[in-house]
C-alpha cells in the first residue's frame, strides 16, 4: 500500500518528521527512499570534497543547499568541482563556502554557474580577499552580476583581508542583498584617517572603513533588512549614523559583543529605526536599564530580543516588557539582578504573552514563585532554558510538567533542589498553598520579614511537621507515594520533549530517573554529573527513549560497560555519547560502541581510566564515520 502513494504525497509526509525520522522512513521500500530525496528535504548537505563518485550522488538528490568545507587548488580537483557545479547549479538555492581555501578564479567559475543562489556564505574565506584582486576584471563583475542577481543573504563575517574596494566589488555583484553579515570583520570606524577631504569614499585597498559601509547602507536602501556588526568596535556615534541613513528599514539588528555600545546609541537607534523586529545585544556589557526601556518603548514590533550577559539590567526595566505584546524569543542568561517581581510584571501581567521560547540561565535569583506564574501565564512556550537556577525547587517542576504541554526543549542543569519527587509530581500541586506575600519597596522586600522574596523560597515550602526538618524518603516510601498519588503530573507528562539537561542535579535517583524519563521524541539527553544514577537507570532509559541521538554522561562514576551496551544496543540512532570521566567503564565499552553504533559521528572518552589509548586508537581507525574522537588522558596517564 505504500508504495502505491505518489512521491509528492509521501515527500509531503516526510517533511513533517525529523531527520533521523525520515532516514527510518526512507528504508520502508524504493519509492520511499525516492521521495526521501526531495530537494525541498535537503538542508545543508555537507562534502568534503566533489569528487565524481559524490557529484553522482549529489546530482541524484537535487541538492537545494550545499556546504563545501574543504577545496583542493588542483588543476584536477578543480576541474572536477565545475563540472559537479554545471550539474548541481541548477537546483542549488544556498552555498556555503565557509573557511574554504579558494581562490579567486575558482570562486569566479564556480559561482558563474549558480544562476539561482539566494544565501551566499563565505565566512572565513581569507584567501579570497588576501590578494585584492578579486572581480578586479569587469568581464568577472559582468558575468557574476547576472548569476548573483537573486542572492538575498550574504555572510562576509571573519575576513581579516577586507577593505574598502573588495567589499565594493562583491557587494556590486550582489545587488539584491536583503541580509549581510560583517561579524567580527576588520572594520576601521576612524574613517577621517583615510579619507582627508577631497579623497572619495570607497577607494581604500588596504583596510574596510565604516563610511563605505554606510554608503552601502544608504544606496541599498528599503531592500537592507537584516545587520550584522557583531563583535566589532562599533561606538554609539557610528550606531547613530547608521540610524540616520535615508530610507532604511532594518528589522534585525545583531551587535554581540559590541562593548562600546552604551544607551545612549542604542536608545537613538531606537527611536530611528522603530521596524525592528529581532534585537540581539548580547555581552554589550554597558546596557541598563535605560536602554532597555528605550527597547521596550520605541520597539513595539519586537519579537525577538537577545540580552544575555548584560549584567547591569534590572528589574526596573523588565516591567516593562509588559507592554511588548509581540515578543515571541527572549534570553536574558547570566542578568543576575533580575528578580521574581520585576519578571512577573513583566512576563506574567497584561495581555496573554505570545513568547514560546525564553532563557533564564544563570539568574540565579529567580525563584518558584515566578516560574509558577509563568505556567499560568505562558503556557504556549516551546523552549525553557532554567539552568543554574539554584533557588527552585520541586515545585517548579510539578507546574512546568503539569501546564506546559507543548515544551519541546527543558534545560534544569544545576538546579541542586530538585528531587525524585520533583521528576514524579509525588506532591499535588495546588498554588493556593503557596502564599503570594504582599510585597513593597523598591527592592521587593516582604513586610512580613522583611527578607528579599526572591531569597525567601522558604515561603513556598510546606510546613513539614517534623520540626521544620524534610525527612529523607526511601525507595519504598517513593513508591508507595507513586501507587496512591491518583494524578500525578509527572515528568513524562510532557510528552512533546525533544531536549532534556538534567546535569548536576545532585539529589536524583535511580526510582525518579527511570520512572520520570520516559518520551519516545527525546532526541537529546543529558544527565552528566548525576552521581546517584546507576546502571539501572540506563537500562531504564534505553528501553524507554529509542529515539535518542545526543547522550551525556560525563562523570557518572557508578555506571559501567553493561550500561553502555544497553544504551547502544537500544538505541540505534546514537550519533552523540559523552562518557567521558566514568572510571568504571573498560574496553568492552569500545566495542560495544563499535559493534552496535553504525551511525556514531562524536565520541569522548576523555579521562576513561578503566581504558587503553591503543583500544580507542583502535577504533578511531576502524570506524570511518566518527568525525570527532576525544580521549585525553584515556588510561589514567597524567592528571587531570
């Protein structure tokens, strides 16, 4: 029967599975694997080299996206990539030429023949601009400006050899660039140097300043869309320039770790450019609140804001981020002055918030109180990065698994107060339980105690009849709560996850691992550190998660070889393990790892005392899919 569906209606089915999906679905029979080769399927196909017997495969599946990461200057080599080129051209919509050693001939033959490119990626490609002759011909610039008319993005970020005149030439090829990339590229924003008056702009071949960059900007116009000056040295006086420019409309705008960028820039850019709709200023260390209000009040159309890493942010300007009712991504990790009533104002207040992914790693202040009111009040989030957050506890957990149903990625590393009885939902959660206390102030203090709330999480603990001490349950006392609990919102509720960081949760045991850990999607897993999971535990996890590709259990001292068989043996599509510092393991993991694991690509074994580097040399050698081997210090030679 299935193979009496046609190829487009199977291709159509196939595009709503994953990759590691489709490629079990691609075995089913012949017109399966056909249409497993839709071009619209393929997404950044990476080879290492075109060679003739991969060209013929390439050209078979139509290829719509191409990374090439390695090109051989031979007469020979070269030859052989144009003629894959004439074959794969056609159909090529994005080409990745990223740290590539090309040069400038065969950039010119090989990108005369993408007549439909759209994304254009040559980061890294320093060889390309070392000389300063490329396009240097006009009859190259004549043929490349009809080839190149579509290219809507373009990534020029890490060329040390730009300049004025290069940057011009590729750009002119390039007429219709909506996206452009100068990360971390060698830009000399005191122009003046170069240009005393009477000079014209752009003539420079040594070194790319930021007036032609502008000059860019202004001739391209409404078509610019998207920025990227990241990790520049960009100040608020150049920011302002930018903002200025006529007839521009920027909606994405990315300046990670722009350090000289302060609020006064950013608010003026602001008030100028009130299109944005994504805003990335991550490590801009000397953001405030100032600027994150200017954000807040000007950007109305915002959907993503990135800010990680900008320390000075508090609570006095998160409020308002109540009245941005587009945002859809926010991540603010490492912001340690944030604290449970300023994220509620801002997250949980007003209008239903339409955010689906958010990341609080490391704003260690935060506690159950807020992510219980964000259950309730952003119940559609997808992604939730809660690392390090070392006040919640397990209440947190029992509302995240009991509201958020559609969360596809869960990161709870280092919360050091979960417990089993967090991952099984053992306690009812009922949040009339938890006193909401009145809180005054400016720095959020509770009148009752005049302590910071957000250091209280005692406000939320039950009291435990037992003299204020929780009594440490058994294993049988655990599963009897299990068989009597009635509707326990356990873990496993959330039964969408893709993604899962357990790490360094200290207080997890085999009975909550095995039991909570159970979700036939999860693609990743990560449980390094957890010293009291056991080989039960695996065995537990392998049988009940056969989808899983990414495995860390680095530093889980208790586990042994018989672990990693069950691991490998169960789960067939293990392309990730991380064993690295588990004493206990052998050779015999080796060859468990060779034996069961055809689709491996990364493995560390780092710190591995129980094997010989002669064994992991071994199979290195043998198992011609591996990419990445790590085995430092395999066998307990050296310290650590």
């Amino acid at each position: 029967m299935a193979s009496k569906l046609p190829t487009e209606v199977v291709s159509h089915m196939l595009s709503f599975l994953s990759v590691s999906d489709r490629k079990e679905a691609a075995l089913v029979n012949t017109a399966w694997y056909e249409a497993s080769m839709d071009p619209a399927l393929q997404r950044d196909v990476v080879v290492k080299s075109l060679a003739s017997d991969v060209t013929n495969g390439l050209i078979r599946r139509k290829l719509t996206h191409l990374v090439v990461n390695h090109v051989d200057n031979s007469t020979a080599s070269i030859n052989e990539m144009v003629k894959s080129f004439e074959y794969l051209s056609e159909c090529l919509l994005s080409l990745s030429l990223k740290g590539c050693n090309i040069t400038e001939g065969t950039f010119v033959k090989l990108l005369a023949l993408c007549k439909n490119l759209t994304v254009l990626d040559l980061t890294s490609c320093n060889s390309l601009f070392m000389s300063g002759n490329l396009l240097d011909r006009k009859s190259d610039v004549s043929g490349l400006k009809e080839s190149l008319q579509h290219v809507k993005k373009l990534s020029l970020a890490s060329i040390r050899f730009l300049s004025d005149v290069s940057f011009n030439r590729i750009l002119s090829v390039c007429q219709n660039v909506e996206e452009l990339s100068l990360a971390h590229a060698q830009i000399t924003f005191n122009s003046g140097t170069y240009y005393p008056p009477g000079i014209k702009v752009g003539t420079n071949s040594a070194v790319l300043t930021f007036h032609t960059i502008l000059d860019f900007v202004d001739r391209q116009g409404p078509k610019l869309k998207s920025l990227n000056l990241s990790r520049t040295t960009i100040a608020n006086c150049h920011l302002s320039e930018l903002a200025r420019c006529q007839n521009i409309a920027l909606e994405e705008l990315i300046l990670v770790g722009c350090r000289e960028i302060t609020d006064s820039g950013l608010g003026q850019f602001c008030r100028q450019q009130k299109s944005l709709q994504k805003l990335d200023i991550s490590i801009c260390t000397e953001i405030t609140d100032s600027g994150i209000a200017a954000i807040a009040t000007n950007l109305t159309q915002l959907r993503s804001l990135k800010a990680n890493k900008c320390r000075q942010i508090t609570d006095n300007s998160v409020k308002l981020f109540k009245y941005m009712p587009l945002l859809e991504s926010l991540e603010l990790s490492e912001c340690y002055e944030l604290f449970s009533k300023g994220m509620i104002q801002g997250l949980c207040s007003g209008i239903q918030s339409k955010l689906t992914h958010l990341n609080l790693s490391c704003c260690s202040t935060l506690t159950d109180y807020f992510v219980v009111e964000l259950t309730k009040a952003v119940p559609s989030l997808v992604h939730l990065d809660l690392g390090s957050l070392f006040n919640i506890t397990d209440i947190s957990v029992h509302a995240i698994a009991k509201r958020l149903k559609y969360l596809r990625f869960l990161r709870l590393a280092w919360c050091k107060e979960l417990s089993d009885k967090g991952l099984l939902g053992l306690d009812e959660l009922d949040d009339s339980k938890y006193e909401t206390h009145v809180l005054d102030g400016h720095n959020g203090q509770c009148r009752c105690t005049r302590r910071h709330s957000e250091q209280g999480s005692n406000i939320f603990k039950k009291p435990s009849g037992s003299g204020g001490k929780d009594k440490k349950m058994s294993v049988g006392d655990l599963e009897a709560m299990v068989k009597n609990g009635g509707d326990l919102y356990s873990l496993s509720n959330l039964s969408g996850l893709r993604t899962l960081d357990l790490s360094s949760c200290s207080k997890f045991t085999d009975f909550g691992l095995k039991e909570a850990i159970k979700f036939k999607e999860l693609r990743s897993l990560s449980l390094g550190m957890v010293h009291g999971m056991t080989n039960e535990s695996i065995f537990a996890i392998a049988r009940n998660n056969p989808s899983l590709e990414d495995v860390h259990l680095n530093q889980c001292i208790k586990i042994t070889d018989a672990a990693v068989e069950a691991l490998t043996s169960k789960c067939p599509r293990l392309a990730h393990l991380d064993v690295s510092s588990c004493d206990r393991l052998t050779n015999h993991t080796l060859y468990y790892v060779q034996t069961n694991c055809q689709r491996l690509r990364h493995l560390d074994v780092s710190y591995c005392s129980g094997m010989t580097s002669e064994a992991v040399d071994k199979l290195e050698v043998s198992m011609t899919g591996l990419h990445t081997v790590h085995k430092r210090l395999v066998g307990g030679t050296g310290t650590r």
